[in-house]
C-alpha cells in the first residue's frame, strides 16, 4: 500500500482507495480518517513484525497530516483534501508531465526517478505520470529519492488544492489516538497530541454533551455514537 500508488510518494499521506486491483491508480481525495487509522496500522505492524520500515510509513503519515490537514488557530485537522484541483482536473496537484520533469531536474535526478515510475512507458493519466515506485528502492536510492521529493514537493506546493476544513469531533479523535500511539515513537509528536486533546475538551465539551465539530466558526450540533467512541479513544490514548 505504501510503495504503490495509493500513497502520495511527494507529499506523503495515502488517497482515499484505487480504482484498480493493483494498486496502482487512486481516487485523490484524501481524508483524515484514513490516515489517521493507517499510521496507526502501521506502528502497530512494525513492534509485531519487527519491520522498522513501517514505523517510517506511520512517522511519514502523521507528518503529511500535521503538514496539510491541520487547522493553525486550534491545532486540530481538517476532514479532507479534495481529488479536484482548483481548476477542476481530477489529480491534477499529483500528476506529472515526462517534458517538464526533465526541465526541472538535473539528468542524474529524472535518471531516477524514471526507474521507479517507469517513464519509458506512456502515462496511464491524461494530466501525465503518477509517482509511485514499481521496485522498491535501495536505502541510498531512497535517500536520493528523498532529496528529488522535496524538490517536487515546493513545485507541486504552487498547485491550489480545495480542502474540507470542517473539525469534526470523531475524527480528531481517530487523530489523537495516531499522534499519542506515534509520540511513544517520536516524542516530537506529544505537543501537536496535546493541542488536539485541549480542541476537543475544550471546545467540543459542552455541558448539554458532546458537539459534533466545528464549520466555519460554527458548532454542528450534537454528536452521535460513533464521535463519542472515537473522542473517548482518543483521550484514552
């Protein structure tokens, strides 16, 4: 799941699914409920598998979320990042055209990263070539690939994105639940766990029960089962 194309290889984060039954092209949205329960997947996979490598993924996660899904003013996250960018192409923040890659990197850098995306062959999307590694690199490719994303990365920062900025009580509890569980990893992460536990009490906790979340400035009434498990989970964590 996390070398192939339901992962955002750039920008970090899994998609919403793929249309495909290899894994290979994904619906772009990305939503904050499954990111939240993957990075969580993932920690747990790498202490029972013993595979530090999925630790990686889970840290990789939880950064995407803090990067492009957090509400600056309370510290807790967005529902969603739409598939449809803000001129209305399905991917189009994601995919990438073989000419003006060539442009922006030195030879050695495209060199590479047509390996991994298989650039010799034509693209499987109109607006171009998705990244996604179809062999898994080497620990020093992945280093360089690295260096290589975050050149993209500030390209692709340029690209308008429409966002789902609603805070909802349920998933910010999925959140917290992920950051908590990651901070055991990763104390870096315990300021970010505290600020969605402080949203969540004290804003969503009101004497008449707990508020399903907050749009635009505005509570959205009460919440239902599911946002208490979830929220309790979370504080739990």
């Amino acid at each position: 799941m996390a070398g192939l194309g339901l992962y955002d290889h750039i920008g970090g984060g899994f998609f919403r699914y793929t249309v495909d039954p290899d894994w290979l092209i994904p619906h772009f949205e990305k939503m904050l409920y499954d990111n939240a329960q993957l990075a969580r997947v993932y920690l747990h996979a790498a202490q029972v598998l013993k595979q530090p490598a999925y630790r990686d993924t889970a840290l990789r996660t939880l950064d995407f979320m803090l990067s492009e899904m957090r509400d600056a003013p309370s510290g807790a996250f967005i529902t969603s990042l739409s598939a449809i960018d803000a001129q209305g192409r399905e991917g189009g923040v994601y995919l990438w055209d073989k000419a003006a890659l060539q442009k922006m990197l030195a030879p050695a850098e495209f060199k590479l990263i047509a390996k991994f995306w298989r650039l010799e062959r034509p693209a499987d999307l109109e607006l171009g070539y998705l990244p996604l590694h179809h062999t898994v690199p080497s620990r020093a490719e992945r280093q360089r690939l690295d260096a290589i994303y975050a050149k993209l990365k500030i390209a692709r920062a340029k690209r308008g994105l429409p966002k789902d900025d609603k805070l909802l009580a349920g998933l910010n509890g999925l959140a917290l639940m992920a950051l908590s569980e990651g901070a055991l990893s990763d104390a870096r992460l315990r300021p970010a766990a505290k600020q969605v536990r402080d949203f969540l009490v004290e804003k969503l906790l009101a004497p008449q029960g707990l508020l399903k979340g907050v749009a635009q400035g505005k509570t959205l009434g009460l919440a239902d089962l599911e946002d208490y498990a979830y929220v309790s989970a979370g504080l739990a964590a």
